[in-house]
C-alpha cells in the first residue's frame, strides 16, 4: 500500500492587500494568488501525487466576488484527472453557507468537499478524517472526532484540519484549539494542517504546509507546498518540500556599528538583478550610524528601490552617533540648528518611550539628508 499526495493551504484567493499603497502591485500579489494553483498542480505532476490536499482558507473571505470563486474553479478543473479537497478554515468556514452552496454548484467533478467531520475515502485502503471549521471561531477542538472515526483494519488514516495548535495561531490569540498529540491520539498516519503561514513540522506526522505564496514579512520563508508518501500505517511519512512562490518576502537584517559603510553593506544584502522584480525586501537596520551613513543608507536604498516589487527600510532600531560637526552641517545657527537640538535631546532622552525616541532620530535624519540636498 502507498499513497502520495501533496500538502497545501491557506492561498487567501482574492486577498486585496490593503496594507500595500502601490495599486499595480496590489494586482500583481493578488494575479499571485490565483496563478499559484497552477503551480501547485505541476508540483503535484512532477511528483507523482494525483491528490492535492487544501487544508483551509482557500479564500480570504467568507464573500470572496464571483469572478474569484470562479476563475479558481475553473483552473482546478482544468488540470484533471488531479483532484482537488478543500477543507472550510476559518476565514471560508461553513458559517459562510451561500458560498459553499455556490462551490458545490459551481465546481467541476474533481473537486472534493471535505466540508463534514465524516470519512472520506481517497483511494483503497486510504481514508481521509476532515475538521472543517464550523466557524471563524470555533472555539473548540475539531479533530476530537478523529480519535473514535472508524476505518477497517490497516486503512491509512489522513488528518485534515486547520487552526492554532499549541500556544499559537496565525492571528496571533494565544488560542490552543487542537491536541497536539492529535496524530498519535487518533492513529493517523498523517496530519495535515493550515492556519499558520509557515511550514513547520510539529512531529514526524504532523505538520503546517505554509502558504504557498507567501503575503507578509512575518515567516521569512519562501512559499512552498509538502510532497507527503506514506506507505504503510504504522511506517513514517516522507515528506519533502517543493517551491511554489512567484513572489518572495525578505527580511534583511543589517547590523551597523559605528564606522560602517551601510550602503556598501547594503550592496551585499540584496538579491540579483533578475529576482529583484519578484521581491519584497524589508532592511532591517540596529545598531549605530553616524547622520552622513543614515543619510548615505536612505539614499542607497531609494535608489535600488525602483528595481524591486517593494524595498523599504525599517530603522527604528538605528542608533545615531551625533558629532557637533553633524548639527554644523544642518545649519550652524537659527531655526534648523534650533530644531536639529531639540530631536537630538528628544532622541536621548530615556524617559521618553522607545517608539518617541525612534521618530525623533529618524526625524533628525531626514532633517541631515534634506539640509544635503539644499546645500548640494
């Protein structure tokens, strides 16, 4: 007996991505999303997995437009005879009944509903034990079930479930919903989860995929779906990763100490010239820089900046090394050298809160760069 499938979630179809101000890239993260089903389905190909297993929130939204609903339908119909289970999460829970109703009516036959905590048969001797989530919150361990499912003797029992696990969740609640001894509890070969964004192996049989094209900066990992074969019950699962991403999401961390060429550093931080255009970088520059460096850094990343989906820079851990020589350069006298002082006090003063401390040193950064640019 053997069974391979491949381990996907949380695509987030029509997910508008509010928080991005370029409208052109907006479009492009979403394109994103629809395109990677076509992904999925040529790594699921090139493996040799004839399942593809959605462990919840294959829409963002509980109301996702028609367009979107149908247009992923579509593209899963159109690489059959690969089938297609989608379990409801929490973002498409069952609460949602006219957009399941929509699905069942629209989709074509090798789209499965994993949308009831009963088994459903995958292939012989393969038995797939789904969680759909009844709501946003449900509030209460949906794969309890599992433990008592019947199945014959020696069946390949599949966990499919999505939510928070331990002291997580991709919210960020603190909720601790499923048993993380679910797997072993219920005799499952495999558990396969969604929620979190990251891939992350929990123990040999049960593990978060990830999204497979990523949309935050918060996991730091590329997009990517689990290539799971199992062959017998009690033998473990092979599990390897596969790369689904158009995108990629990066946080580079760089640590100045004082002296330090941050835009020379910077140079050997970013990525190649031919994956800049499918990239967002966030620099995550501490430790300390002088007023010139700030000013140098800022100036070196707005110039790589038109190369790449998105690169900004967070410096709100950047100390500033202050010489008198650097408030010269502002102005030796009047207003602008009376202003330059008093973000210089504000930016040291430690009754302060750390976040007043950091607006007024990046304040007095920018206040060096601009008095360059005038001088220039």
């Amino acid at each position: 007996m053997s069974f391979r499938f491949l381990h996907s979630s949380d695509l987030h179809l029509g997910k508008r991505f509010g928080n991005i101000a370029d409208e052109t890239l907006r479009g492009r993260l979403r394109d994103a999303r629809h395109t990677v089903l076509g992904r999925l389905a040529a790594r699921a190909r090139e493996q040799g997995a004839g399942t593809i297993l959605l462990a919840g929130d294959s829409f963002d939204t509980e109301t996702p437009s028609p367009d979107i609903r149908r247009q992923a339908l579509a593209e899963m119909g159109h690489h059959a005879p690969l089938r297609w289970v989608l379990l409801p999460g929490n973002h498409d829970s069952l609460q949602a009944s006219q957009l399941w109703s929509a699905i069942r009516a629209e989709a074509p036959p090798n789209v499965v509903f994993a949308t009831e905590p009963a088994p459903v048969e995958l292939a012989p001797g393969v038995v797939l034990l789904p969680a759909p989530c009844t709501a946003r919150r449900p509030g209460r361990d949906l794969t309890e079930w599992m433990d008592a499912a019947p199945t014959p003797e020696g069946t390949l029992r599949l966990g499919l479930a999505h939510g928070a696990m331990r002291d997580f969740s991709e919210e960020g609640v603190g909720l601790d919903v499923l048993a993380p001894d679910r797997a072993a509890r219920a005799g499952l070969a495999y558990l396969a989860l969604g929620d979190w964004h990251g891939a992350m192996a929990l123990d040999a049989r049960t593990r978060y995929s990830g999204t497979p094209e990523p949309d935050r900066f918060k996991h730091d990992r590329p997009g990517e779906a689990l290539v799971v074969s199992l062959s017998a019950p009690a033998a473990a699962p092979e599990v390897m990763p596969v790369e689904t991403a158009s995108f990629s999401w990066r946080m580079l961390p760089l640590h100045l100490l004082s002296g330090d060429d941050g835009a020379e550093r910077l140079a050997g931080l970013l990525p190649p010239g031919p994956a800049r255009r499918q990239t967002l970088a966030r620099l995550v520059a501490t430790g300390r820089a002088s007023l010139a460096g700030r000013s140098a850094l800022a100036a070196a990343i707005d110039h790589a900046a038109p190369e790449f989906a998105l690169l900004e820079l967070d410096e709100s851990g950047l100390m500033n090394d202050i010489e008198a020589e650097d408030l010269d350069l502002i102005d030796r006298a009047g207003a602008l050298r009376e202003a330059a002082e008093a973000l210089r006090a504000e930016s040291l003063d430690a009754a302060r809160p750390a976040a007043e401390r950091a607006i007024a040193r990046a304040a007095l950064a920018r206040l060096f760069s601009l008095s360059q640019r005038v001088g220039s």
